[in-house]
C-alpha cells in the first residue's frame, strides 16, 4: 500500500508539466518578439541613463540641496534638514553614487509603474468585467516570489538594470492599480450622477469628477508603488542592476557585515526620505483649490 | 405635444433583476409585485403622469416606494424597463446617449438629496458647471452663474468650497447649479430631506419664491407629508412602486383615494406625536359672556380681529361672536351675548393635527380647544396649524388676530361706541379688555 502511494506521487501519470508549458512559452515570446523587448531594453535603459546622469554628475551638496529644498516644498522645513542630514549621511559612508543609482532604478520604475497602473485602474473601475480579470493577474504579480519572474525577465532583457526595472515594475504595480480602482469606484455616486443629470461626458466625469475625487486614493497608490520600488533593489541588485543592491548582495555573499549594514542603512534612508516626499506631494494634490484661511468660516459643521 | 405639458410619462415600469423585460409584462397584465418578485424587483409599475408647465409636481412616499427611482427615469439616469418618457417635447425614452446629453443640458436639471457638489471647486465654481457641461466660455459662465449664485442668497460665499458651508447654503449651491444651468425643469430628489427643520422650511418658501419668480416647472421627491402638502400644486403618492393617488393637496388630506392614503396622512402626524395641545396658544380674543356686547365689541378693535371667543363662569367655553352680529346687538341696544352666539366645532387638546385641518378649513376662525369639563384651554388660529404642519415653530409670542381681517374698520366700532354711550369710546383706544399682557 505505501509503496503504491510513494510511486502513485512520483507517478509520471500525474505529473503537470506546468514549468515546461511556461518555458516554452517564453521561448516562444522570446523567439517572436525579439525586436519588441530589444526597443523596451534600449527605451528604459536610456530612460535610466538620463535619471542616473542627472542624479550623478553634478556634485553630491548640489544634489542634496535641490532633494532637501523639494522636501520643504512638498511638507516641511524638518523634513528639509531631515533630508540633509540623512544624505550627509550616506555621503559620509560612501554610498552616494550607489544612492543614486539606486534612487534613478527606482524613479524610472515607480514611473512606468504608475503610468501603466492609472489606466489598468480606471479601465478596471469602469468595467467590472475588467476588474475581474485584471484582480487575479495582479494578486499573481505580487505575490509570486520576485526571482521566479527575474528569470523570465533575465533572459528577454539580459544582464543589467533592465531586467531589474522590468522586474520591480510588475513587483510594484499592483497597489497602484488597486488604489486607483478603489478610489473611482468609492467617489460618491451621486456626485457622478450629478455630472450625468447636467449632461457630461464620461471623460468629462472621469477628468472632473471622478479623477479629482479619488486623488487622495490615487496619491495612496503612488506612494506604496515607490515604497516597493524601493523594496525591490536588492533584487534587482542581484541581476546586476547596480546601486546599493549590487553592495547589500555582495556583502550577502562575503559575509560582510559591515559593508551590508552601510548599504541597508542607506536605504532605509532613501525610503523614508521619498516616503515622507510622496505623503507631502499628496497632501498637496489632495488640498488643491482650497484657498488661503481666510475671513470666517462655517456657522455650522456639516454632518455627513 | 401639448406645449403646456413640460414632463409626460406613459405606462413607466423599472424592473431590477435577471428577467426585467417579463417582469413588466406580467404586472402589466395583473400579477401582483409578490407574484413576480422571483423574477425581479419592480421598482416602479405602471406609473403614468403629466406635469404641467411651470407647476410644482410633487411625488411623495415612503422610503422603497420607487420614487427616486421614478425620479431618475425622467431625465434618463436609470432607464426605463417600458414605457415612455417625454420631456419638453422630446421623448428621451428611445434616443441615443449623445441626444440624451443634449435634452439634460438643455431641457432637466437635478438637484439632489446629500447636494452631489464638487468638493474641489468653489461656490461660483460649481454653479458654472452645467454651463461649462454646455459648452459656454468661461466669462459668461461665471457671469450668469455669479446673478443665479446672489439669487439664491450666497453672494459674498462665491470663493468659498463647499465644505465651508452650512448644509442648507450648500443645498443653495446645488439649487444654484440647477437654475444656471437655464432648463425648463427641475428635478429634486428629497432636496431638502437632509437638512434641519428649521433650514428646511426656509428654503421650502424660498423655492415658492424662486419658482413664481422664475416659472420652472419642479417635480419634487419627498417623503414629508408636510413638505409635500406646503410645495405642491399636485402631489403624486406612491406606494410599493405603483402612484396610488395623484391631486391637489386638499384631495389628499380630505379626500385620499385609498386606506393607504389616508394612512400615510395619519401615520406622518402620529409620528410627529403632535397634538392640539402642542400647538395651542393663549386665548387673548376672550371676553366673557357677562361682560356685555359693548366690551365685546371694544376687544375686537383693541385687537383688530373679527370676532372673540365668549367664556362663562370659570372660563366656561361658550361660542365664538362675530363682530357684525356684536354690532348690530350694540345699535340694537340688547344686551345678552348669548343671543348671538356661534357654537363651531371645538377641539379636545389630544386631538391629532390631522384631524384640526378639516375644522379650521370649515369654521374659518381659530379653533377653540377644550378640556372634558368643557373649559377653554387655548386656540389655534390657521397660521399657527400650518406652521406646525411644516414643522417652525412660531418665534412670535402670540396671534391675537382672527384669521378673517375683521371687515369692519376700528372707526365704524368707535363709531358705533360712541354713538350709543358717548364719553366711553373717548377713554382711549389702548384699553384693553379680556385681553392678556
């Protein structure tokens, strides 16, 4: 009997080449599409090339000047001296050309990401049919553990910060077109059927109505899809993407405690930096239109 | 078309559910809501109505009775499941979304229950909109939305957002919305239901106000008896989505078509739990039945009122005398009240609101209330029921006149005083005699 069970489990009969149909079908997409991923490659590569060039040549104080002065814009003054102080201290532990290689590997990606999910979240928020096709795919991007699809990934774009953005793009997408969809689809329906009674268009709903209304849930999206960006360096660090990944993955495989620490440390400098940047960014976005305090306000509160 | 006709709808039905098309048929051929509800839900069966240009059309009924859902399918946010809609002339029942668009721009616009404005634009902002929908350049828009903004009573809020409002100047800026926007009709769905009694009152009146002013044809949702009965020209009732009675106001108080009717009259005023005593006041037009014609006819010019209420011994509730019938006694030179005495209808202080409406429409004075050993409590004049129907309470002390002006002019009273004792009438016209302070 339990020799039945032991041969019925290794069984052949019952075996599901799953692995083999899915090579073959990246066989197939590589095979046919070869020209498409080689313009994606050079596309994001030169994308990344620019970020990176502009992160890079200009002197680090200059760099942490225009960083710091932004942060101040978008939320505070403490956030500004937060800001120099946190990138001084990755100067002072020569870290700064992998940050900002790291940092230019992260805004190339959370850009594509979040130019790709908008669209997938507002189709998806309009057509339920959409929504349900789309709800899987993205449960399966995010949860798949990331090398799985850095093989795939690997082998259409090859060696280099490609593959790394490719990877941390379907890594990171997923909150951005949730958030985006939730957002559309939580906007008030009366309002939008206000929109509707006066005779708008749909694309004049999405532009003025449900748009502006799902920002705070949108500027949510955006801000998960860099903090995962973020999450993903070490990965894309070890299909040779550079920056502080290339360090944190080298000091794995040297034992290099001291080298692992600085990389990490760095990182998590970078990711509070941009998180708190991304929160102020939709603080403001979120506020817009509301004019300076001024004169009295309410005579009574609304009750929603 | 009938040019006088603004909004037609023939044999609507809305249907929810997996087969709406079958579900209509069947109720249209006699089946119950019940019998289908496998099938689908019926939102609204078999509504046929005609709305009058530039009258206010009222639908009322309770929560579930597919009024909203009536409301929507007469300017095509939810579409028919059979039957026809025509608005202006144009049956919107069967044409594109394109021309559809075009009919709601130019022809029905809304206002709505929670206000649907736009959180991110400003007062002037959001009452443009409808223009901006059509198409109107930006000066124009914020001009004609700027005169529309200080009708309405909210000049001087036009930067503001939304959110720096009060509720009832909030429902100001959808209503606002919907006169910029220039239609002939107006749909307001429980415009006012989200608002305080008071607030809503107020723009209740302000809505009669802009509507003899500006002529719009209105169909108002409420499910308040009192709103509809103040706003209405006609009032639709519905129930369980069929219109089980349509006419004036008075028809449905009076005169309701069915036991649901005349339930839902009564079921909205036991739930306002409000009675002849809440209502009542003081009774200042009171002389007593001894006091004599004279001082009698001395009140009613003191008060300028028509007639007086006439109590006997501890305040004994006698009748009503009117001031022709108390003159003609004083020329007369009689001397007994009693001889001319009117008894109208009193009421019981627990008598329900309802009920007075009916007695003060007849009797056209105010409405005595009385205990069970017969003692004159207080009065209602008509002013003071229809204030408390529409739920405001009334911030003056207290009515002294009668409901009719008195026909007769203080200097006819004087007059006659003078004539029958002559030093008496010279005492001075501030005394004052069964009145209260």
């Amino acid at each position: 009997m339990r020799g039945s069970v032991m041969s019925l489990t290794s069984n052949d009969l019952f075996r599901l080449p799953l692995g083999r149909w899915v090579e073959a079908a990246v066989d197939w997409v590589t095979h046919s599409f070869t020209g498409l991923f080689t313009v994606i490659r050079s596309l994001f590569l030169a994308l990344y090339d620019a970020v990176d060039w502009a992160l890079v040549t200009p002197p680090f104080w200059a760099v942490i000047i225009v960083l710091a002065t932004l942060a101040w814009y978008l939320s505070s003054w403490k956030l500004g001296l937060g800001t120099v102080l946190g990138l001084l201290l990755v100067v002072s532990l020569n870290q700064w050309a992998n940050a900002m290689h790291t940092l230019a590997l992260v805004l190339v990606a959370s850009a594509i990401a979040i130019a790709l999910s908008l669209p997938l979240g507002i189709w998806a928020a309009r057509s339920t049919v959409a929504s349900r096709v789309i709800r899987p795919i993205l449960d399966l991007m995010q949860t798949m553990p990331a090398f799985v699809y850095l093989i795939p990934a690997l082998i259409l774009f090859r060696v280099g910060v490609v593959p790394g953005i490719v990877a941390t793009v379907i890594f990171a997408m997923a909150p951005g077109v949730r958030l985006t969809e939730l957002g559309i689809r939580s906007v008030d329906r009366e309002v939008v059927e206000a929109g509707q009674a006066f005779g708008a268009s749909p694309g004049r709903i999405l532009r003025q109505i449900q748009l502006p209304l799902a920002m705070p849930s949108i500027m949510a999206g955006v801000n998960q899809v860099i903090m995962l960006s973020l999450s993903m360096v070490v990965i894309a660090g070890m299909v040779g993407a550079g920056g502080l990944g290339n360090d944190v993955v080298a000091s794995l495989q040297t034992i290099d405690v001291a080298l692992g620490f600085e990389a990490g440390i760095s990182v998590v400098i970078l990711a509070i930096v941009l998180d708190r940047m991304t929160a102020g960014l939709g603080a403001r976005v979120v506020t817009t239109g509301q004019p300076a305090a001024s004169s009295f306000f309410p005579l009574e509160k609304e009750n929603t | 078309m009938n040019e006088s006709i603004a909004v037609q709808a023939k044999n609507l039905y809305k249907v929810f559910g997996k087969k709406p098309k079958e579900v209509a048929r069947r109720l249209s051929e006699g089946a119950s809501r019940d019998e289908v509800s496998a099938l689908g839900t019926a939102a609204v069966i078999d509504a046929s109505f005609e709305v009058k240009t530039g009258e206010i059309f009222v639908v009322m009924g309770l929560s579930g009775s597919g009024k909203s859902t009536l409301i929507r399918m007469l300017n095509g946010l939810v579409e028919p499941t059979s039957g026809t809609v025509t608005v202006v002339g144009t049956t919107i029942t069967d044409i594109s979304q394109a021309e559809l668009r075009r009919v709601r721009q130019k022809s029905v616009s809304m206002v709505f229950q929670h206000f649907a404005l736009l959180p991110h634009r400003t007062v002037l902002e959001n009452a443009a909109f409808g223009l901006e929908v059509q198409g109107i350049a930006p000066v124009e828009r914020r001009a004609r939305a700027q005169r529309v903004v200080e009708l309405v009573g909210l000049a001087g809020w036009e930067d503001k957002l939304p959110r720096q409002l009060s509720g009832g100047m909030q429902q100001r800026v959808g209503l606002a919305r919907a006169l910029t926007a220039e239609t002939d009709v107006l749909l307001m769905d429980e415009a006012f239901s989200a608002l305080d009694p008071l607030i809503r009152r107020e723009m209740q009146e302000q809505l009669v106000e802009l509507q003899a002013e500006l002529g719009k044809t209105i169909i108002f949702i409420t499910h308040d008896l009192n709103e509809a009965m103040f706003l209405g020209d006609r009032i639709a009732v519905m129930r369980d989505g069929r219109i089980v009675q349509v006419g004036s106001p008075e028809d449905i108080l009076t005169d309701p078509a069915n036991d649901y009717v005349a339930q839902f009259v009564q079921d909205v005023d036991r739930a306002r739990v409000l009675t002849a005593a809440s209502v009542m006041e003081p009774a200042s037009a009171e002389v007593s039945v001894t006091s004599g014609p004279r001082n009698a006819l001395r009140t009613m010019r003191d008060l300028q009122s028509s007639a007086v209420f006439v109590v006997g011994r501890g305040r004994q509730y006698l009748g009503v005398v009117r001031d022709r019938d108390v003159m003609r006694q004083v020329k007369a030179g009689e001397t007994d009240l009693r001889d001319i005495l009117r008894k109208p209808q009193a009421v019981s202080p627990d008598t329900p609101l309802v009920d007075l409406v009916e007695p003060s429409i007849e009797s056209g004075l105010p409405l005595a209330v009385v205990n069970e050993t017969g003692k004159l409590l207080g009065t209602i004049p008509r002013v003071t029921l229809l204030a408390a129907l529409g739920n405001v309470p009334l911030t003056t002390q207290s009515i002294p006149i009668m409901e009719s002006p008195s026909r007769l002019t203080r200097r006819d009273i004087s007059e006659a005083l003078t004539e029958t004792v002559g030093y008496e009438a010279a005492a001075g016209t501030e005394h004052r005699t069964g009145g209260r302070a």
